[in-house]
C-alpha cells in the first residue's frame, strides 16, 4: 500500500445520537461527514422510512496534525459517552487515489434483453450484433446496472413503434429515452424534476447522436398537460421511478399521457407494492398486460 493519505473514523449508533456524533466528527474533520442507514418501505404510500443503527464516517487528513486531531476526536467522543453509552470508534488508513478512475474499472458493458448494450462511454463496443446506449451516469439515476432499469428496456422491446414518440417521466440519465431511440422511436420528450437529470439526460442524448430527436425538459406529469412542451400524450410512456410517486402521478394524470391502444411501462416497484401499483393504475381505466421481475424489483406494462 501506497503511503495513507486520509484515516477514517467510524462508529455505529443509534439514530438517537447520530446527530450528535456527526457533530463531534465534524469538529475535526472539516472535509465533511457520511451517515448511512438502512430503508425500508412501510407500505405502497411510503417513499422509504430509515431503520435501524447509524453508521457515520469521516476522514482525518494524515499531515504533522494527525495525531493530536485523533487524541482531541477520542476525548470528544468520550466525553459525550458520558452522557449515553457509545461504541468505540474503529480507524483505518485510505490510500489517496483516483475513485472516478477506480470506480470505472469495475463497470463493463451489460447485455440487456436480445439487441440492447448498455455501454460505458470510456468502453469501445466490441460486441457489434447489439444496439449499444452509451451512458455516461455523471450524478443521475439510470446506468442500467440497475435491476428496474434493465427491466424498463426489456419490456420496451418489442413495443416501441417505428418513427412514434414515447414520453418518458423522470427521465434520470436519459437511458430510457436513448433506448427507445435506438429501437426506432421518432421522438421522445424526456422529463425530469432534478435540473442534474436533464442536464445528463442531454449530455448522454448527445453521446449517442440521438439529440436532435430528444426534447428534455425540468417537469413532470403536470407540465406535460400544460401542453408545455411539444407533445401530451404518446402510444408509449415510460416511467422509471419509485412506486409512492407512480401512485402519486397517476392521481396527477399519467394515465392519461398514454393514447387509446397505447401502453406505458412501470418499474421501481418493489415486489409487495406491485399489487398497489396494479390497482391504482387501473382505477385510472388501464389494463394489465405483463410482468416481470429481477431480485426484489418488479416492472409492469399496462394498455390503455
């Protein structure tokens, strides 16, 4: 190992003193500091509620300050022990590097359904009997490694219609949109409310050469039938995000983005809210057409 150049201190807790420990940390470690827990989902309105211990992290610079940092950290740390029990810290010495550059070594292009690539930007395609989207993820949701995303493109196989449009809400990184693209689409309207997302969405309509038949947009279902944008409704729609605002956006309209004979895609479904999702969606007049499931996700089509 390369000389250390940071020390992580962590400690798990519970959610009652994590504050105060992230508090105490952040004395001493101005770089800021991480707090990770665990979700789980109460029920189909729930958009995820945190459980369980705290774990929370930081990094002490390793400079001629380090060890009266670290003394000055534990005394703190002590001191508030005083007042409710604390496990003891643990320290472990980080090599300094590059971790975009390390992080990208370990995503390699995935093959997903029977003609789609989902391929790394950096990553030249090889495997030519495939359409390839290239992503680059940047800060937005969408690489394709995950199991509701790669369900979004398998189930549009087969359903996009040559030269029509496909609309596609919460667009993330623009995967969703570029695929239907490739899949002969003629247009898409991709819409995001995170400003990072459309500006992805973009960059990664450009990568493909696909940015003159992509509209990307800051909105969502409301916007669309403002009749904000070019189009509000389309034989396919698209919709990649987590069932509590499916629900939420079906009550806004969403059915009603989906001409007559056309279907929409759902995913970001967790397994025990699909029945949920099944039924909220056809209250709104739709009919269920197919599902399928990776892991605990679950993706599902419905025609109007």
């Amino acid at each position: 190992m390369a000389d250390p150049r940071w020390l992580e201190v962590s400690l798990t807790t519970s959610g009652e003193l994590a504050e105060a420990v992230a508090e105490v940390l952040g004395r001493y470690c101005p770089d800021g500091v991480v707090m990770e827990r665990d979700v789980k989902f109460l029920n189909d309105e729930d958009e995820g509620t945190p459980e369980g211990p705290v774990r929370i992290s930081a990094y002490l610079r390793v400079d001629a300050e380090l060890e009266e940092k670290r003394t000055q950290l534990e005394q703190s740390l002590w001191h508030l022990g005083q007042i409710q029990s604390l496990p003891a810290p643990t320290f472990k010495f980080i090599e300094d590097e590059d971790w975009m550059a390390a992080w990208k070594k370990h995503y390699q292009p995935i093959k997903v359904g029977e003609t789609l690539l989902i391929l790394p930007a950096w990553i030249e395609q090889t495997d030519m009997t495939r359409t390839a989207i290239k992503i680059d993820p940047a800060m937005a949701f969408g690489t394709g490694t995950h199991p509701t995303t790669r369900l979004c493109l398998e189930l549009m196989e087969g359903r996009v219609k040559a030269g029509e449009p496909v609309i596609d809400v919460g667009c993330g990184s623009g995967i969703l949109s570029i695929g239907a693209l490739k899949l002969g689409a003629g247009h898409a309207l991709a819409v995001d409310i995170d400003p990072l997302s459309t500006r992805a969405t973009l960059s990664n309509a450009i990568l493909n050469n696909v940015d003159d038949n992509v509209e990307v947009a800051q909105g969502s279902v409301a916007e669309i039938r403002q009749e904000l944008y070019s189009i509000q409704q389309a034989p396919l729609v698209l919709a990649n995000i987590l069932a509590p605002v499916i629900n939420r956006l079906f009550d806004a309209g969403l059915a009603d983005l989906v001409d007559k004979g056309g279907a929409i895609i759902l995913s970001g479904i967790l397994a025990d809210q699909a029945a949920g999702v099944r039924a909220k969606a056809e209250e709104k007049g739709l009919k269920f057409a197919e599902q399928r499931g990776i892991a605990d996700w679950v993706g599902m089509v419905f025609s109007a």
